[in-house]
C-alpha cells in the first residue's frame, strides 16, 4: 500500500469522499444512486401495468375494457415522473455550494475539474491497494510450488492489482512501459461521459424546461423546437440504459467501489391484489358523487369576486 504524504492527496481524499457521498450515500434521498434505484422502480411497476394492458378484455371495435380516464392519468404521471427524474441527474448547475445539487452530470463536471488529483498513486492510496504487486506475484508463485490444485488466499491474488493499473492506463492514456504514480485521468474520460449524458437526455430535458418544470411561451419554445418534440417511451428507456450505464462506470471504474446493483429486488409481493378491480359496481355511484363534489368546489371558486378580493385585503391578506 502507498503512503502518499502530500497535501494534494488529502485534498484527493475530500473530494472522493465528497463524490461518493453524491454518488452512493444511502442516506441522502438525493443522491444519484437513490434517484436511479426510485427512477428504475417507477419505469419496473410502469412496464408491468402496460403490459396488463395487453391482457385486458376488449370491446366491439378492439379497446381494451379499461378505464380511459384512470389510465390516461397513470400515463401522464409516469412521463411526468420519469422526465423530471433524467432532468434532475443530468441537470448542468454545480455540485458544490449553496445552489449545488446531487446530479451525475455535476459530479462528472466536478471530477473534470480536479483530474490533476485522480492520480494513480492516490487511488492506490485510497484504495488501499499495493502499488507494486511483484512481490505479491512471486509470494504467490513460492505458495503454489509443489502444491497441486489448492485454495489460494486472498492476499496473493496479485491480478487484481495489475488490472487496476491496467484500468488507470487507459484513464491516464500511457501504456506500461510509461506508468507513473503521478499519472493523472485525462479530463476527456469525465467530458465523454458528460457528453454521453446529455445525448441520451437533451429531448427530454427540453421538454421538461418547457411543458414541465416550466410554463414556457409559444416564443420560448419556438426558440429550441419545443413544440415539435415527441417523447417516446424509447426515449425514456434510452435515457435509462445511458444514465445506469455512467453511474455504473463511475462507480466501479472511477471510484473504485461496487456496481449500483441493478433493480431493486422487492421486499413484498408486489403483485398482491393486482388482479382485484378498483371499485366494484355497487361503488360507482359514489364515485360520481365524489366527482361532482369536486365540480362543485372548482365552480364555487369561480364566485370569488372584487368583493371578497376588497373583503380580502382589508381582512390582512389572503385566506
């Protein structure tokens, strides 16, 4: 194991653990790792309701006898959902202060601005690997002469250290013959996976900026296309694939941890009463009730008028 003593290492070290704490804190509920594990649910319960869909009775001309009004709603809800969820782990502001957010784009950006640190020597360090792994390989050659086929411990498993210099290599773009503890990762692995990012997500977020997160007028969405955009469930499952796909590889390949794990397994029977009816006939009268309640409120609403406003005002404020 190296034993970097510099103050560069130590600012290495808070920033790695700053970049793990955005990426995989399982107490935060913002960090990327929980909004993906939340994101990959959402679009898991989705498939399997769509796919219910399919199995539905049909009627004289072909529909599936399902509820237009309740599915039409659960459509919309998911797209919403599932759009602002690739917005927000892709959003472009800054992982760092008082505006700062927990988006895997930021933290790519923030680990482009400090590759001078990500050096092999100091993921060594962190790590806690041996640098050097020919003593390992030769103890391990002297463990295995004259043994036949046996369990070899875990310490003398030297390949693992050669291939994490292997990965470095890439990452720092030198080859064997001009490895160095003080090679650095390029800053275009972090800009490749930033572009990757935003490829599989600008229609998305487009989208979102315009129709979702904000109520954009025909004169700013006519500046970027808005209005000809067309989100697709392949979009979303594109956006999927790119997103996991980085975070998995930053989490393995960059800070040396473990992969996301992929879906969440389900700790309960998901599919429990899933084949029960949502109201039974006897209960659709008060459904109706409940909707023309509801119609009741909305026009009762549309009676406030400049008297209560004036009532209103000099009451304090509004109610």
């Amino acid at each position: 194991m190296t034993h970097p003593d510099t103050s560069q290492f130590a600012e290495f070290k808070a920033k790695r653990d700053q970049w793990i704490q955005c990426l995989s804190s399982a107490k935060d509920p913002n960090s990327v790792t929980n909004q993906i594990t939340q994101m990959l649910w959402d679009a898991a319960v989705f498939r399997v309701i769509n796919e219910a869909r399919g199995y539905a009775e049909k009627d004289e001309d072909g529909n599936p006898k399902l509820n237009g009004t309740t599915h039409d709603l659960i459509n919309r809800g998911f797209f919403v959902l599932q759009a602002g969820a690739i917005r927000r782990l892709t959003d472009t502001a800054a992982l760092t202060g008082r505006k700062g957010v927990s988006s895997l784009w930021c933290l790519l950006d923030e680990m482009e601005r400090n590759v001078h640190l990500i050096t092999r020597e100091h993921i060594f360090a962190t790590e806690g690997l041996q640098y050097d792994y020919e003593p390992i390989k030769k103890a391990r050659e002297e463990y295995l002469a004259g043994r036949g086929a046996c369990f070899v411990p875990a310490d003398l498993w030297w390949e693992n250290l050669r291939d994490r210099h292997d990965q470095i290599d890439f990452f720092a773009g030198v080859t064997l013959d001009k490895r160095s503890p003080m090679d650095a990762m390029r800053p275009e692995i972090a800009g490749y996976l930033k572009k990757k990012l935003v490829e599989v997500s600008k229609d998305i977020r487009t989208y979102v900026n315009k129709f979702i997160a904000h109520a954009a007028t025909p004169e700013s969405r006519a500046s970027v296309s808005a209005d000809e955009l067309a989100i697709t469930l392949g979009h979303l499952w594109s956006a999927h694939e790119g997103i996991y796909k980085v975070a998995n590889f930053v989490s393995i390949w960059l800070l040396g941890g473990s992969g996301l794990g992929g879906l969440a397994v389900p700790q309960y029977n998901q599919f429990k009463y899933i084949d029960r009816p949502l109201v039974t006939s006897a209960n659709i009268q008060r459904l109706a009730e409940s909707w023309h309640g509801y119609s009741n409120e909305v026009h009762q609403w549309g009676q406030w008028d400049w008297h209560e406003c004036e009532a209103e005002m000099k009451g304090g404020g509004p109610k």
